[in-house]
C-alpha cells in the first residue's frame, strides 16, 4: 500500500477522528493487495450503510504506511511479557522481521513481527486491549 | 440465566439464536468473518468479533479465536448453531476447560450419539428397532442367510463407498448371487477395499425424525415428527409436520422409542431423532441422532408453539422444561421450503452475487427465516440456504395453499433461487396427496412430470 504523504503525522487518528464525527462503522481503502481500514465499535443501526465521503479519501490519500493488522483474536500487548520493555514505540526505527507486539490467544503470546523496516508512525491499540482479527494495531512508515 | 452469549455461527441461524437472546433478556456477541462483516446478525449484536477471514476454517472453525472472544467479551455460554462447530466433542471440552457452557448436549452424549455404531448399540438395547444390517460379509452364504431373515429386496454396500457409490439392490436371490460377486469386484477396483456390507432396503421409504427436548433434571419429551422425505442427493428441501402416514398411535410409539433413546444417551438440550419408515408395513427403524438444533426447527415450533431455541438456552442454563409430554399439542400442520442459492436448471449449482432486489413474503401463517436483505453478497465460502419460508395452516391444504401463495409473492433478483422449482414441487400430484419418499424428488426430476 503506498500511498502519497502530504501530512503523515496523527493521519490515523484524525481518520479515527472522521469516523466518529461522520457516525461511519468503518473506512477501508486496498491498494494492490495491501489493505487499510480503521473501525469502530458500533452502534446497531440497521439503516446505516457505508458513503464513501470526500474528506475520507482524503485523509487517507495523505496517509503513506503500512496497516500491521491483527491475524488473531485476543490482547494485544506492546510490552514484552517478560522483559517489561516496548519493543515498538511510537516514533522507534524497526527492522524488517522485529517483533512489534504479541497478542495473547488462549493462553500463547503470538508474535507480530514487522514486515519491512520502518518508523512507527501510529500505534492505534493501548496494553492489553481486547484486539479481532484484522484490526489495525499500528501503522509503519516509509522503509521501503 | 445467562447475561451474555457469544453466537458461534453465521446466516439466518445466527439471527435466530440472536432473536432468541434478545426476548431473554440475554446480550449478545456475534462473531464474524471478514467477509460477513455487513451481515444482519453482526449489526444486531451488542457486541463483535472479526475471527477471520472467509474460509469457514480459519474463521467460523477457528476455535481459538471463539474462545478468546468469549472470554475477552465475558461471554458465559456459546451457542453453535448448526453445521460448523455444532457437533463437535473438541469445542465441547475446550468450553469446559474454559469455565463456559457449550449450549447442547454433554460431551459423553454428543461422542455416544455422534458415533453410528454406538448409538444403534445403545438403541437396541432400548428396544428400539434399527434397520436390520450386517456386518462385513465375504461368503455368499452369509449374504442368502441374512435374506432368508430379512427378506427382499437388500441393499448391498461397499464398506469404503459413499454419497450413493458403490450400492446395488438386489430384488431376489438371482439378483444377490449376481450383485454380490459384481459389487465386490466393483467395490475393489473403485475403492481398493472389497468389503460388503448388507441391509435391508426400504424403495419408497420416508425419512421421518422427531423432535426431542431434554432438560438436566431428567424429562425428556417429544414435539412431534417432521417428515423430512423431499430430498435430493440425500440434502432435505421441504419438511413438514406432522407427517401424512402417522396415525396418532404411531405417533406415540415412535414418539416414545425417540424419548428412551434421549434418555439412554444422557441426552440434555434439544436433539433430534431420525427413523426410516416404511408405510407398506408401518415398521420404523432408528437411522441417527443429531445432536443440535436443525435447520428445520421452525416447522416444530409453528405446530407446538414452543421456542425451541429458547428452551435450548434455557435448559443449558439448567433450568428445567417448563412442560411435560401432555402438554405438548400439535396444532394444525406445518410445511419449510429451504430456498437456496442454487442454479436448477444448471444441475442446482451453487449461485453467486449480489441480491438486487427482495421481496420477502408475510401474511397470514408465513414465517420467513432469512438473514438475506438487498445488497448481500451470496459468498462462495458458505453454504447456499439463502431463506427458510414456512408456512402454517389449520390443515395441510391451508397451509400447502399459503405456501404457493408466499412462493408466488416471493421475489429475490440477483442470483437463481430454488423458488420457482419448489412452486413447481409443491404442485406435482405426488406431493399434494403425501405420496413423497426419500427418492421421489430424483424420479421426478428424471421423469416426464417436469416438463408437465
């Protein structure tokens, strides 16, 4: 997914942001056979369907990274269960294949590990929330 | 009771069991594929899960991933549906393990019942009769004795066939000879396994099961029968109750050799026994059980008026039945068509895209089961029942009548629907005097009556 980089900084939370404000459950954007999507717990609304707005693309024009998703159902963990430490932090350089967080299923800690090298330019989950599969858990940047 | 319940499954079962929560007083989690992230089930639910992507496998049979939702989601019990992990001793342990109640049976009642040769050992010891069969025979001897027995005609069976492979019928002794030299070469080349096995065959046989419910507290009743006979390639289309060829003493018999073989299992939530029949002698035998709650529930519910899939809930959350036998009643007679995503005119393969437009029929004694709205896109990873219609009349005309009637208002452009083939179904001579049997779709199909 490469997309063009006007103002990467907080892109995905101001997506997060237009989420809310627009009342969306979900904004997906693919490129190639990467994919991207921020979204939301739900209020159940039967009638509410998916517009694709103006100021949604736009923001996620802007935004050049790549969306490390969960391929797990569990908790999500930044810090190391046993050394404490946050391997990925925001803003940290990775290297390609570095373990950026661990998500907790049943017990076993899985490994999620970069794809390529990067910065972390987002980290959209927090310690120990609950994560589904597919979910956004930070975004990488430039590396390529 | 149950505060929460996590929904294992997908489809109109789904929104059934979600129906089901939502008049308890229960909240509900749903969990999803990506592919089902729109679906009517996910946004009804208090709460979500993604589990995975399409391929059932990683997703709907993940059951790690069940687990940490129910657990993240503080969900105590789970309810599976049917198809997926409904019948599946795995999910019932690891639930165990995991402090949450598996809504169905027990583990040693879902492994006993789930084993054919077990269940017909516990069965017959119950006094319930079982389609006379053999085991492996090898000397013609053998084949003459159990014919001299059982009589005629007899089925003859390849031990590695299936799905209707490797079957002869043999309506004589000069048939047997010949069938059991030819279908054991035959049985060699096709399958590398020579094994036959015997068993009484039934031509126009009707597949007839009951519907059981059992609580933690040792009552077992009965709701009734559903004749399931109108099937192709052994999958159900149309079911009814109650049956055309029950009297009510039969009822009571089969209905009563259903509730001992519940009970002898150690059987508790809602089961369904399945029997073979044959309406030339009126002689019932025990083929299965099937140890969830089934696709054609809704045909029972309609003629008893009880929930069944509350009362799942309930009794799973060890509460005991609120009924007894006496107090179960059929009323007026019922009839499901399953439409699906199928193609009849092209060997009913299976229809993908997008639905453009929906008409859902309603009225007077019509109930539609369905998760289907405009926009939903029929998927290759599931299975193609798109819609359950059922319908309720006083009698069986009335409610054949209301059939037509929803199947004529019904409209779903997008993909090919079964509706107009079970219009078509519903109209044959057969069908409206009740002379249906487990094959009689397939002579239908192949005889000149189609193009009537």
């Amino acid at each position: 997914m490469d997309m063009e980089v006007t103002r990467p900084e907080g892109q995905a939370r101001s997506l997060a942001r237009i989420l809310r404000e627009e009342g969306l459950a979900e904004v997906e954007v693919e490129m190639g056979n990467q994919r991207f999507r921020l979204r939301r717990r739900r209020e159940p609304d039967l009638l509410a369907t998916r517009p694709a707005g103006d100021d949604v693309e736009q923001a996620l024009e802007a935004l050049e990274g790549l969306a490390i998703t969960s391929t797990r159902v569990g908790l999500v963990h930044l810090r190391d269960p046993h050394l404490g430490t946050t391997p990925a932090p925001v803003g940290a350089t990775v290297e390609e294949g570095q373990v950026l967080a661990w998500i907790q299923t049943m017990g076993v800690h899985q490994e999620v590990r970069a794809p390529r090298a990067g910065r972390v330019l987002e980290t959209l989950v927090a310690e120990g929330d609950p994560v589904e599969y597919g979910q956004v858990l930070l975004v990488l940047q430039g590396g390529n | 009771m149950f505060k929460k319940i996590l929904i294992a499954n997908r489809g109109e079962i789904a929104l059934r069991i979600l129906r089901a929560c939502r008049e308890l007083g229960i909240r509900t989690v749903a969990v999803h594929s990506e592919e089902d992230r729109e679906s009517l089930h996910v946004r009804l639910a208090d709460e979500t899960f993604c589990v995975g992507p399409g391929p059932a496998a990683q997703s709907y049979l993940n059951i790690p991933h069940l687990i940490a939702a129910a657990t993240i989601a503080g969900a105590e019990a789970i309810h599976p549906g049917y198809g997926f992990l409904a019948e599946s001793p795995r999910l019932v342990e690891v639930c165990e393990k995991h402090g949450l109640v598996f809504i169905g049976p027990g583990l040693a009642a879902m492994r006993l019942m789930g084993d054919k040769a077990q269940a017909r050992q516990t069965v017959v010891q119950e006094g319930v009769p079982v389609l006379p069969g053999t085991d492996e025979v090898t000397e013609s001897e053998d084949a003459r004795e159990f014919a001299r027995l059982h009589g005629y005609p007899i089925m003859l069976k390849a031990a590695a066939g299936g799905g209707g492979k490797g079957m002869r019928v043999a309506h004589g002794p000069e048939d047997l000879e010949r069938h059991f030299l030819t279908a054991r070469a035959e049985a060699q080349s096709a399958f590398g396994d020579g094994r036959i096995y015997l068993e009484k065959f039934l031509p126009r046989a009707r597949h007839i099961e009951f519907q059981v419910l059992a609580d933690s507290h040792g009552t077992v009743v009965h709701l009734g029968e559903r004749d399931c006979s109108v099937q192709r390639r052994h999958q159900k289309l149309v079911e009814e109750s109650p049956s055309t060829v029950l009297t009510p003493e039969l009822r009571r018999e089969m209905g009563e050799a259903a509730v001992r073989a519940t009970r002898a299992s150690g059987y508790s939530g809602a089961g369904t026994v399945e029997f073979l029949f044959d309406p030339q002698s009126g002689a019932y035998y025990f083929l299965e059980m099937n140890t969830r709650i089934q696709v054609e529930h809704p045909v029972s519910e309609v003629v008893t008026g009880i929930d069944l899939v509350k009362e799942q809930i309930r009794v799973a959350a060890g509460l005991p039945l609120g009924f007894s036998q006496q107090d179960v009643q059929l009323r007026g007679h019922a009839l499901e068509c399953r439409i699906n995503a199928e193609d009849p005119e092209n060997d009913f393969a299976a229809s993908l895209g997008t639905i453009q437009e929906l008409h859902l029929p309603g009225g007077p004694g019509i109930r539609v089961d369905t998760h289907l709205e405009r926009g939903y896109v029929v998927q290759p990873f599931y299975d193609s029942l798109l819609a359950k219609v059922i319908a309720h009349g006083s009698n069986r005309e009335e409610a054949l009548a209301r059939m037509d009637r929803a199947l004529h208002e019904m409209r779903v452009r997008g993909v090919h629907t079964t509706v107009d083939f079970h219009r078509r179904l519903l109209e044959t001579g057969e069908f409206r005097r009740g002379e249906i049997h487990t094959t009689f779709v397939e002579a239908w199909m192949s005889g000149p009556a189609l193009e009537a």
